[in-house]
C-alpha cells in the first residue's frame, strides 16, 4: 500500500485554470467520495484552497489509480486532457510524504510560511474521517504531518518570513491608496479568510471596518470581535460607497462586484480612489473593474506574480532541515511498521512448529513425566528463538535502509509463511479490507 497524490496549485497552473477546478463544500466532498470509489483506492480525502486542489490517496498499485485520480479533476476543469495534464502533478509514496510536510509547513503555499494552511490541512482530515474514507494510513500521514507543521512554526520564524496573502494584497494596494491606517474597510465574507483580513487591517490601524456577508449571524460574529459593525449582503452597493478599500472573499458561484456596480458607487462620491482585493476562487469581482479610473483591483493571478519565489532566507532553510529530518524519520518507522508483520508472523509459525512437535513427541512417547515434558518443551522452544533471534534483528535493522519491504518479503517468502497470516497482522481489528 502507498501513497498517491495527484494535484494541481499556483504553482502549476494559472489562476483562471484555478477558478475552474474551485469547489464549495459540496463539492470538495463528492470529489472524496469519487476517489475513495475508484478501483484500487482505499483511503482518500482532498485539501481545497484558493489556490491548491490536492487528492490524496493510499492505493494498491500506481497504474491505474493515476488515470482513474487525474480523470477527476480533469472532468471538473472542464478541460481536454491534454490540456489539463500540463498544469496536474504527481506524488507517489515517498514522494507524497515529502510533500504533504511541505504543504503543513506552509512551504508550498503562495505566501510562504503562512498559517492558514495548517487548518486547511486539518479540515481535509477530519472530512475524510467524517466520511468514513480516511483509514488507519492516511489519518497517521496527516496527524503527522500536523504535528510537523506545528514544530516548524513553534521552532522556526517562518510565519514570520513571509507576508500573508492579505498583507501582501495591502502593501501593493498601499502603493495607490496608502497604508490601511484610518481607512474605512469592507471585508465581504465572513469564512476563514475573511477572518484573516479583518484581523490583518484592524491590527493595522483601519478606521472602520464593515462585514458584508448572506450569513447575518456569521457577520455579527466576526465584525463584534473587532468593534466592526455586519451588514447584510444586499447593502453591498451603499458599502461600496463609504469603502476605501474592498476585501472579498466569498468563493461564491459567480460575480458578486461587477463593473456597473463599482462604477455607480464611485460616481455618487465624485470618483474618490478605492482598492479592491479579490482573494476569492472563482473571483467575486469582475476582472474589468480595474479598467476604471481611480480604481486599483488586485487578485490572486497578481499575489502569485508578487510573491512568485517566495523568501530563501534562514528560517526557510531551517524549516527544510526540520523537514528532512522528520520526512526520514517517519520513512524509517514506517518501513519497521512493514517489517513487523513478517516477524510476528514467523514467531507464530515457529511457536505453531514447537507445540506440534511436541504433541508428536507426547504422543509417542507418552510415559514422560511431565517435568520431563516441561524442560523439553522449554528446551525446544530456547532452540527455536536462537534460530530466529538473528534473521529477525537484522531484518529490522534494514528496515532503516531503502529496499527494506523487499527483506521483508524475502523472509516471507524463505519461511512459506501464510500471506493471510501476515495481513492479519498487518490489518488492525475492527479495520475492514478495502477493495481488492
């Protein structure tokens, strides 16, 4: 069994072809339950972001399942194969490991270092455990790679390294409208990115916030913990009025800020510049706002290009020695998990050798007295543990090398143990088989 990534990011494709993969709720959990159901897969669970769709999978074999997790997404980009599979990449096994660490550690994300994506990483474990498609493999991979994520924070600056994607937007609006300070924001949303901004600007200094958002419960919420006032979603256009600079970040399925919308709204406050920022996939604000004069839109196509790169600065380099090391640690212990089976296995096998030799003996020798009886059995059994003490030491003492499953299988294969009585050890009770 191994791990299967299949994915497409900033990193690989572009904004737009980002915008046609984004799902809601909904959707991030029928993609789950589309990969979980392919032949070959036997865990499965998804990280959504604004700008990452990752399916992550534990599969029986590669070929096969490859075709079968790319196809998903490319049917959801409504996309030809070939023109998708430039912009997909792939991660297998080792490889995936690696990757998902990165992923918690914010390595890989648009801002580096950024903190959001360790509740992302959170939320696609617990779907997948409230699924029922997260399995004994996958949830130890993403505890793991939370508790990693964490380290990398708790010992490292690296949240420190890079701007969010909120103050990353802010500091190139700042260059047409200046710093946030005494400005009046309108942060529409009230999800956890619209968390984000509104925290970011009261911190630095706005001098009103409003949250525009359908939930006016969610609103309340969010806007009462920053002496923000909610505003329902149809006062939008009266908000537009009175902003000085917009965050949306909605996701929502279509435009929720068009040009009419923005061009009325300036018109009645004689053209006052305003900046807008769309962090929403798909984009709540029609790109052709920013044609209009005194108007500055950033979106997550501009982010990208902002912060293409990223940092490469000490504390990168320190959350990468932290990733090596925890990368090669949860190899090694996953590759003594293999070997254990084996070696229960064989055990089993030889204490099953020792009592029918000794009922043989017993039977055919039936006078013996049964201290007799008992040394021998202990002698027999003294024997056999010798025999096996050295083969099985050594067999996880190469665990911690490349290739060990192979050893593994060689001592299965050199003792004829039962492939049933392995996967019994291997398979935890109560955990059923997946699809053969």
């Amino acid at each position: 069994m191994s791990v299967l990534v299949v994915g497409i990011s900033h990193n690989s494709a572009p904004v737009s072809l980002l915008e046609r993969v984004a799902l809601d709720e909904n959707g991030v959990q029928k993609l789950i339950a589309d990969a979980a159901s392919c032949e070959h897969v036997t865990e499965a669970t998804v990280i959504a972001t604004c700008n990452r769709l990752e399916i992550y999978t534990e599969v029986e074999r590669f070929h096969g399942s490859i075709e079968q997790i790319s196809r998903l997404l490319v049917e959801r980009a409504g996309e030809s194969t070939e023109g998708m599979l430039p912009h997909l990449y792939v991660h297998y096994d080792d490889g995936a490991i690696s990757h998902l660490f990165q992923v918690a550690a914010g390595l890989d994300s648009m801002a580096v270092g950024e903190g959001q994506i360790l509740g992302q990483t959170r939320e696609a474990l617990r779907r997948g455990q409230e699924l029922g498609t997260v399995g004994p493999a996958l949830n130890l991979l993403f505890q793991q790679a939370l508790r990693v994520g964490k380290r990398t924070r708790a010992e490292t600056g690296i949240d420190q390294v890079a701007p969010t994607l909120v103050t990353a937007a802010l500091d190139e609006t700042a260059k047409a409208l200046g710093p946030v300070e005494g400005k009046y924001v309108v942060v529409v949303g009230a999800g956890a990115m619209a968390g984000l901004a509104t925290a970011t600007v009261s911190r630095l200094g706005a001098g009103h916030v409003a949250v525009v958002n359908r939930s006016a419960d969610r609103a309340e919420r969010l806007a009462s913990q920053y002496a923000g006032h909610a505003v329902p979603l149809d006062g939008l256009g009266e908000q537009l009025t009175r902003a000085d600079i917009v965050i949306s970040c909605t996701g929502s399925a279509g435009t929720l800020i068009d040009r009419d919308l923005v061009a009325s709204a300036r018109a009645e406050v004689g053209g006052r510049p305003v900046a807008l920022i769309d962090l929403a996939l798909p984009h709540d604000i029609a790109p052709d706002v920013a044609d209009l004069p005194g108007v500055t839109l950033v979106g997550l196509a501009e982010l990208a290009e902002l912060l293409h790169g990223g940092p490469t600065g000490r504390e990168v380099q320190e959350v990468r020695r932290i990733l090596g090391e925890e990368v090669t640690a949860f190899l090694a212990a996953r590759r003594q998990a293999n070997v254990t089976p084996t070696v229960v296995a064989l055990r089993s096998m030889a204490t099953a050798v020792v009592d029918a030799e000794m009922t043989r003996l017993e039977s055919r020798l039936p006078e013996l007295d049964e201290v007799t009886r008992s040394e021998i059995r202990h002698t027999v059994r003294r024997v056999a543990d010798k025999l096996l003490h050295e083969p099985t030491v050594r067999v996880k003492e190469l665990a911690d090398e490349q290739g060990a499953v192979s050893y593994a299988a060689a001592l299965a294969e050199l003792f004829a143990l039962d492939p049933e009585a392995v996967d019994a050890v291997t398979r935890p009770m109560g955990v059923e088989e997946g699809p053969a």
